[in-house]
C-alpha cells in the first residue's frame, strides 16, 4: 500500500509530464484528403452563335407570272392616282414574288422621298402635245415606269392629267444640248486677206507675206448639225393613238391600239391593255347584271355576250348567260306570254 509520499512523488511526474507535452508545440492538422478538396468551379459553355436567316424559297413560275401581271395593272393604277389601292395590290404580288423587280420598283416610288432619290437640282421642261410623264421618265430617266416618282417630285397627284404647256421640274442637271432640240448654227465665212501687190525685185524672189499664207490654209469645217429627233416607232404611235382613245372615253379602240402595241414590243402597252380589258369587262359584267334585274333577259344575255367575246375562258358569263338562256326559253313557251325583254304595249 503506497504511502502518502508516494502518491504525492506520483502526482508530481504526472504533472511534469503533462507540461513536457505542452511545450513540445501545438498538435499537428491531419492534412485534408483529396475527397475533402472542393471541386473547382465549373466554366459556363459558350452560347451557339444564331443561324443565319434562311432565306425564302424562290417563287414558282406561275407565281412569278401571277405578281409580274398584278404589276403591271398598278402602273394604270398609279397613273389615276389610287395609291392606296396600287399598294394592296403591290403587297399582293411582291408576297407571291419578294424578287418581283417591277413591283419592287413600283412600291420604293411611292414609298422614298422624292427630293432624297431624285435630288434637289434640276431644270425647267415645258410639256409637249401628246406627251406623258412615261415618256418624260423614258427620257430623262432611262426607265419608263418612273413616272410616278417624278410625278410625286413635282407635286403632281393624278400623272394622267398631264397637259401640252405644263412646266415640270426634272431633276439633274439639264443636257449638253439642252431640253430642247436647237437650230443648227449657220455656218462660220472665212474672211480673206486681199493679196498684197507683187514686188518687183531684180535680186532673189521676195517671200509670200504672212497674210498670203494664213489666206493658203482652208477655212474650218462647220458645225455638224445636232442629231436628229428619232421618229415615232409604229409601236410607240399605237401606244399614243391607245392613250388618246382611252381619254376619249374610246374603251374599245383603246385596248386595240394598246394590243397593237404590246405585240409590237412597246413597253407598258400590254400593262395598259390589261387595264383596259378589266374596265370592259366589269362594265359589261354590271349591266347585264342590271338587265337581268330587270328581268330584261334579252339584254342580260347581251351583256354576257359581250363579255364573253372579250375573254373567253370567263365562267361567270358563262354560267350567268346559261341561266338567262333557260329562263328566256321558258317564258317564251308559256302560252299568251310577251317575249322577256320587249317593252309591253301600252294599255
């Protein structure tokens, strides 16, 4: 049994060892395993760069005829004046064919600032007898069919109202030769020297004076004359003959002269014809329409007729006549009836 001095002797190594411990430092970390280690942030991926737009598939031909033929009924409606309805119809064919290059042109007259595509410049230019902005526009611009820009350019708001005497403004600077065709200028004399008097000398022949030889020279060749106004194509007179019908009220001979021309290669003559046939056949569509209200089947069928013979492929005349075939045919067979159509007699 230890006594109370060796448990005391005990206590105090315990001690000490204790101490030793302490001053040896402080313990040592374990170091982190590699699963302890956090993961390093991940990278975004970058983000794919956009497609290109791919573009439209290209028109088929019958779409390309259809828009190339809306076209050109627009230039009619441009030269009355109806913008708004020449715009739905431009919608109309540049949706069948975006390429469309007369409709293209057609929409950026009336959509561009006049003065920003033409520019401010210009020159004064008096209207002739017969002549239209088309043809203006076929001079000074090199294109036919911008005539609507020009009209715009000069505050003209229906282009067929143009009249022989009205001054224009055309932009750009005015020709060499000037807008209009000038008289040839008379042809420059020579003015000679009368020759001096001969001298007599015994000794070596005295030389010509100087005048004799400026007299020896020919005289300068005249002016040429400036280049002759081309005549009128047969195809461009159909044309005029064609626009003057149509300001006559003439509908009939204007779309054959318009027809004469387009098969003669003129431009804007079939655009032209086009619009006229449409006319006809909506005014003869809408009175034997009248007629038949009326229950005038003689003039109904009339009427059909007529449309008919200006396009024969049109199945509403068709069917429509039909009808008032029958319906005429059916009254004549009733007993004691007046023929549809004649005027009964008065009572």
């Amino acid at each position: 049994m230890p006594t109370p001095h060796t448990s005391q002797a005990i206590a105090v190594c315990a001690l000490l060892s204790l101490l030793a411990g302490c001053a040896g430092g402080p313990a040592k970390v374990p170091a982190p395993t590699p699963s302890s280690v956090p993961p390093p942030p991940m990278q975004a991926a970058p983000e794919p760069e956009p497609a290109a737009p791919v573009p439209p598939p290209p028109a088929t031909p019958a779409a390309q005829a259809q828009a190339q033929k809306i076209a050109r009924a627009v230039v009619d409606l441009l030269e009355a004046g109806k913008e708004e309805e020449a715009v739905a119809d431009l919608n109309r064919a540049l949706a069948l064919d975006p390429a469309n290059k007369l409709a293209l042109n057609l929409m950026r007259q009336i959509t561009a600032d006049p003065v920003a595509e033409l520019g401010r410049e210009s020159f004064s230019y008096v209207v002739k007898p017969s002549e239209t902005l088309s043809r203006i526009a076929q001079r000074f611009r090199n294109d036919l069919y911008a005539f609507y820009i020009l009209a715009r350019y000069n505050d003209i708001k229906v282009p067929r109202q143009l009249s022989a005497g009205q001054t224009l403004r055309i932009p750009g600077k005015m020709p060499a030769g000037g807008a209009e065709p000038r008289d040839p200028p008379a042809p420059r004399t020579a003015t000679r020297t009368p020759p001096a008097a001969p001298v007599a000398v015994a000794a070596a022949p005295v030389p010509a004076p100087a005048s004799e030889k400026a007299e020896a020279l020919p005289p300068p060749p005249p002016a040429p004359p400036p280049p002759a106004v081309p005549e009128p194509t047969p195809a461009e007179l159909a044309l005029r003959s064609g626009e003057a019908a149509e300001r006559a009220g003439q509908q009939e001979r204007a779309l054959a002269d318009y027809r004469r021309a387009a098969a003669a290669g003129q431009a804007g003559a079939q655009a032209r014809a086009d619009a006229v046939l449409k006319r006809l056949i909506d005014t003869h569509t809408r009175a034997a329409r009248q007629a038949f209200a009326r229950q005038d089947l003689v003039g109904a069928i009339a009427g059909w007729d007529r449309v008919l013979a200006l396009d024969p492929g049109h199945d509403t005349a068709r069917s429509e006549r039909q009808k008032a075939v029958e319906l005429k045919k059916r009254a004549d067979e009733l007993p004691g009836k007046v023929s549809v159509g004649a005027s009964a007699p008065a009572g």
